[in-house]
C-alpha cells in the first residue's frame, strides 16, 4: 500500500521510498524515512495534494510524490 491511499485519519508506518534521484532525496530530508509513523491528514478535493503528519508536523505531498512512498497500516 502506498501513502497516497490511507483515508484521512489513518496511521501507517513508513516500509520504503520508491526510485532514486533528487525527489527520493528530498522526501527524506522532509522526514518520509524508514520506520517513521506518518498519519494521513486530508486530502483536497481530487486527491492532490494530500496532508500528511510525520514526525510531530503537517507535510503537504503531491499524490504523485505520495505514491512513492510505501507504507504498512498500524503505528
């Protein structure tokens, strides 16, 4: 399951980030890592972008950028 498709109010922890390269990069230094617990805010109307919580603030994620990030339900 990827972050892009937990429901607003559910809590995952993060199992992966897909790909390599610069955005790869960059979603880690915004805190996406291994292991982190990350909980699914809202999303806007469409889906895009979505509102995630992780480590202890709101992180706003393109769905495209979402999708890359793999995630096992439960904190």
């Amino acid at each position: 399951m990827t972050l892009d498709e937990l429901k607003p109010g559910q809590q995952a922890t993060i199992t992966r980030i897909e790909g390599d390269g610069p955005l790869v990069q960059r979603l880690m230094a915004l805190g996406l890592l291994e292991g982190s617990d990350v909980a699914m805010i809202r999303r806007a109307l469409g889906g895009d972008p979505v509102e995630v919580q992780v480590m202890g603030y709101a992180l706003s994620l393109r769905r495209e950028e979402a999708r890359r990030v793999e995630v096992r339900l439960g904190p």
